[in-house]
C-alpha cells in the first residue's frame, strides 16, 4: 500500500497529466515524483493513442520511459524546441523558485526546463518552503578536475559544503562530473546566488532554478491535488 507521501506524490503526477495534449514534445523529469508522473504518462498514451515525443533528463528517466514504450527524440540526447516539462523539485519557494538536483540530474534537467515553452514542477506539501535551502542543501554540479579549489571557492560563500557521495565513492553525475551539496539556510535572493556561484571556475550549474517553472502541482495526501501559476 502506499504512503501518504506516495498517494501525494501520484495525485501531483495525475494534475500535471492534465496539461499534456497529444502531440507535444515533452521533457521528462528525473525522481520519484517524476517517476510516477512517467508511469501516468505511458498509460495515458496507450490508453489514447497519443503520439509524443519525449526528452529525458536523465539516463535513468531514459531507461524508464523506454520500457514503458515511450518515444524518445530520435536525436537524444540532443534536441530542440520542448512545448512543456514536468518535473518534481526538492524545494518550491511562494514565487515558484526551486531547488532541484537532489537526484543529481540538475545540469540535464536545467538543459530540459530552458528549452521548454512551460515547466510544470510536482511535489507534495512538504516541498514548500518560505526561502530555498530551508530543508535542503543547495546541489552544485562541479568539473571533477581540481574539485578542492572549487570546494574551497564555495566554502568561503556556503555556511558548510560536502562533496556528494554515493555507496562510500563520490558520486558522478551523467555528464561526469560531481555535485557538491551547499548549505545556504534561506536564500533571500535565489538569481543573485546562482549568478555569483556561476562566476566561480570549475561550477558547471546550479540547482537553484529562478524563474523557471510556471506552474506547480501539489499533490495531497488525501489524494487531490492543486495548481498555482506563477
């Protein structure tokens, strides 16, 4: 049986559902919010006979939706012009910024949101936050090349920083690269942090996502759901 954060997690992913028309060309997010969306996705279009074309953001999105019979772009990993993302977040602020990356697809899942027309993020009640980096560290996707030097540049600015590990090994993203997980306790300017650790040589992106989603769905434990614009 699932748990209430699960049924939550599912309704978000059946709200989402509703803004997808047959045709589009969609980008997939990567987590377990997103995962579930993935699954309501390949139902709908079997159910339909709906024809999309999907980009995943992630290598795990990918071996998902492919299984499920989804068709990817036929020039993935490359790709164009999105009509709408949907994607979950770790943290969503009142003005619709995000914190994103704890799966660590944030630079693939950037790469999507920019290129889509609408992204819709999915979460359920616990993600909203009064500022990012409440409950959650901020990711930085960083070049494995003189990772200490980056590390040591993002300390002076982040109250603590942690290389990502995974199974006792540092953790390495799809595109090679690792993530350093930043403490930054409320974020009262999400853009100007992410311009100022942008500047930094050696950080690829950042998980904060300003301005970017233009809807969220936020999924109830007793299995509704609701949207709000931004």
């Amino acid at each position: 049986m699932d748990s209430k954060k699960d049924t939550a997690k599912w309704a978000a992913s059946r709200g989402a559902l509703e803004f997808v028309k047959d045709g589009m060309r969609l980008g997939l997010g990567t987590g377990s919010t997103a995962e579930k969306f993935v699954i309501l996705l390949a139902q709908k279009c079997k159910e339909e006979n709906w024809h999309l074309i999907c980009v995943p953001t992630s290598e795990r999105t990918a071996k998902q939706a492919e299984e499920l019979g989804l068709i990817l772009d036929k020039d993935y990993p490359d790709f164009g012009h999105l009509d709408l993302t949907v994607d979950g977040a770790d943290e969503v602020d009142p003005q619709g910024n995000l914190t994103k990356g704890g799966g660590g697809a944030l630079l693939r899942e950037k790469f999507v949101a920019m290129a889509s027309d609408k992204m819709i993020v999915i979460v359920d009640e616990a993600k909203h936050v009064h500022r990012l980096g409440e409950t959650f560290k901020i990711p930085i996707e960083i070049v494995a090349f003189a990772w200490t030097n980056t590390l040591k540049k993002l300390s002076q600015l982040a109250q603590e920083v942690h290389l990502r590990q995974r199974d006792g090994k540092t953790f390495v993203t799809d595109q090679g690269n690792y993530i350093a997980d930043c403490v930054f306790p409320g974020i009262e300017d999400p853009q100007k942090l992410h311009a100022l650790l942008k500047s930094i040589s050696g950080v690829v992106e950042t998980g904060i996502f300003a301005n970017i989603a233009k809807v969220c769905v936020t999924g109830k434990e007793d299995g509704t759901w609701e949207c709000v614009e931004f």
